[in-house]
C-alpha cells in the first residue's frame, strides 16, 4: 500500500556553522559560532521519534564522508594545505537537509507507474555541489526495487535543489496528483537556486503529465527576503496549499493555474500584514512538516520551536487553528541546532510516497534502531566544532571513525 514516508537526514558529525550558504540568512548570522553535532543530531532523531509517534511512516538518510578529500584533491589541493574557505566546503554536513536529496514523483503520477527520484545537483553553492555522488549512492541502495527509477544529476549549468523547491497536491497520498515545480529567476544580493531548465528536465524524465504539471516563478521579493528555496514560505499536502501572500511572483495568476490544475485544492494563506516576510523567515513558519494525522483527522504542522517564540507568528497560528480548518495540531519541536544553519523541519526529510516493503528496510526507522543511532551518535559525534577546529588532524581521524561505527551499526558499511 502507498503511503508517505518522511527520509530525515541524520545529521553528521561534521556539523559546523561555516556560513556557506549565500542567501541562507540564519547560517550567515551564525558564521563562526561553535557548533555542538551531538546535540544537533541527538535533536534530530528525538524529532524522528516524534513523527513515529504520531503515527507517520519514518526512514533516515546517513551522513557522507566528510572531509571530502577527493573534492579537494580535484581542485589540486589537499585539507591541510587548502584555503580556508575550502577547507570548511570541504567539512560541510550540509547533506543532513535530506529535502535537498532529491526530487519525487510518486508512482501514480508517472507515466511508467514507478515512483521516480533525480538526485539534485546544487550546483549553485560549492559547498553542496559535490554531496551528489554520496546521495546517490544511498538512493540507490534504498529504493532498488523495480518499483523506483533513480536518476543521477541534472547537469550544469541548470542548478537542480531538490524536493525544497517542489509541491505535490493530491486527494490522498497514493492517488494521482499535481506536481508543482517553483523555479527563480537570478537577479539581486541573493542567487535564485532553482532553474526552470532543470525543473523541466526533472517533469520529462519522471515521465509527469503536463496537463498536471505547473512551473511557478518564486517571490524574487521573497527569495532577496531570505528565502531561498521555496519551502521556507510555502509548504503542501495532499489538497492544501499553506503559503505566504509573497511566495509567488504573480500570486493571483498562481493560485489560479493551481486552482485551474487541482481544483479541490485549499488555499490556506498567511497574509504579510499579519505575518511579515522577515518573521516567516526568521521563525520558518513554513519550512514545516505539513502531515496527515492519523489519529483525529484533519493535518497537523511540525514547526520549529522558533515559531512559538515569534509573538506575530504563533498569535496567527492559534487564530487558524481555533477556526477549525483544515490544521488540527500546532506541533513545535527542538531543531535548534539545525535552525541555526538555515534549516527547519522540512529541510530535514524528504517526503517519498511509496509502499514500505519495496523500500530497504535497512533505511526504514524504528524506536530499536533509533535507540542504536542514538548511542553511536552519543559515544562518537564531537560535542562541539570550532571553526579553527577544521584544520585538526585528530578531528578528521575522529568523525571518520563516528560515520564508521553509524553505518557497521545499521548494516550500511558498503557506503564506507
């Protein structure tokens, strides 16, 4: 049977706040600071045990081999020797923002009745530009079965971000649903990330219908606001649509081509007079897991505990959830160690729908094999990271050997 499974990104050993991300203003703000995986990690998984709580499907994806050595190697240098700035690329765990994975179309969408996956690219920043090849390596382990086709990469220049750029409107998971692709446009202090090129070569290979198949310009108001993927002000799922009133370029011809593809679609949106762009971004309101309870009916939002602490946001919050849409639950959990390096909930776990038996069930999660995860990362990830810390020979030996005991505990050492 179809259901949504939510991949989180454990997040690795190597989580630093190097600043790397152009346009990400939460890790730009936090450039420099000492950074604590364990806690991050530990964070992570405790809100894995959340979601399996409520009843919701969960798998995981691990962390890469960070340093990449060979990334540097291929710019003719090596850690020690490396310039700062590459040094800190080459340490990055940005991989634990599982939403950047990948691109998916479940199976009752496609033209060959497979649920497709294309590994993103992320050209656009050097720091994630050389994550492809290890994500796809574990795609292809994950979803093996005859019922995934997993693509490699787009190719540059056409900067592909995965699924933080990509919607999915349907009457119920397994059914048949409009897939929504939100491209930028470049322009401005801050780049636009997804190109519609890419968007286009994704919506071909997975074989989607065009008739039920939208190309959306993201806000340039919105992506200079700080949002730099279109899941920090717009999230959907199964008929709804929750959105900010700035998230799309020309918003009234938006809504329409959306209403005109899935008409049963809701629009539940936050206007900016009562939740400004800048605290939709500071709190990511929307950078949210927008789930379908299984107990009670009705949706319920995982958020960031930032956004009970932004007073305009949590006011609108319980207003819309006392007038009994179609949002049931405000559920806030810890990722602040995330959320300092620019990424919420949803950044952390991409979204398959798919029958679980066809998935490897080495990637699948468990209160059992989350208890294991949570004991290597007690035992083995650094408590704290430094940025003078990346030039530390010990350090690397250290986070070598802690993504070593996570992968021999989980059955996973052909990733090594």
């Amino acid at each position: 049977m179809l259901t949504e499974i939510n991949f989180d990104g454990i997040v690795g050993p190597t989580h630093n706040y190097a600043g790397l991300s152009r346009g990400n203003i939460a890790s730009a703000s936090h450039a420099g600071n000492v950074s604590q995986p364990r806690a991050a990690a530990l964070q992570g998984i405790e809100k894995m045990r959340h979601n399996l709580a409520l009843g919701l499907p969960q798998g995981f994806l691990v962390p890469l081999d960070r340093p990449d050595i060979t990334w540097l190697e291929t710019l003719g240098t090596s850690l020690e020797a490396a310039e700062p700035h590459l040094r800190a690329q080459a340490w990055s765990a940005s991989s634990m923002w599982a939403a950047n994975a990948a691109t998916v179309s479940p199976a009752p969408d496609s033209g060959d009745g497979k649920c497709h996956l294309t590994v993103a690219n992320l050209v656009t920043m050097p720091h994630r530009s050389h994550e492809w090849q290890g994500t796809l390596a574990q795609l292809r382990i994950a979803f093996a079965d005859p019922a995934f086709a997993v693509h490699g990469p787009v190719p540059a220049p056409f900067g592909d971000e995965g699924a933080a750029n990509h919607m999915r409107l349907c009457a119920g998971h397994g059914a048949p649903g409009v897939e929504i692709f939100v491209y930028g446009i470049g322009g401005g202090r801050f780049p636009a990330r997804q190109h519609l090129d890419a968007s286009k070569a994704i919506a071909r290979r997975h074989r989607l219908d065009p008739a039920r198949t939208l190309f959306l310009r993201q806000s340039d108001v919105a992506i200079q606001g700080g949002a730099f993927h279109n899941d920090v002000v717009a999230v959907a799922n199964e008929q709804l649509l929750f959105t900010h009133q700035s998230a799309f370029h020309d918003r009234e011809a938006a809504h329409a081509e959306i209403r005109a593809a899935f008409p049963e679609v809701e629009i539940v949106e936050v206007p900016s007079a009562a939740v400004s762009l800048a605290d939709a971004v500071k709190s990511y309101l929307f950078n949210a897991q927008l789930v379908s309870l299984t107990e009670g009916g009705g949706m319920g939002l995982v958020l960031p505990t930032e956004a009970k602490d932004t007073p305009a946001v949590w006011s609108w919050l319980e207003t819309m959830v006392a007038g009994n849409g179609p949002i049931r639950q405000l559920l806030p959990v810890d990722v602040r160690q995330s959320m300092a390096n620019g990424g919420g909930p949803a950044c952390l776990r991409l979204r398959v729908v798919a029958d679980p038996a066809t998935v490897d069930p080495r990637f699948l999660a468990d209160e059992a094999k989350l208890d294991r995860i949570a004991a290597v990362v007690a035992s083995h990830w650094p408590e704290a990271i430094a940025p003078g810390d990346l030039a530390s020979a010990a350090l690397v030996a250290d986070v070598r050997k802690a993504r070593a005991s996570l992968l021999d505990a989980l059955e996973l050492t052909a990733l090594l």
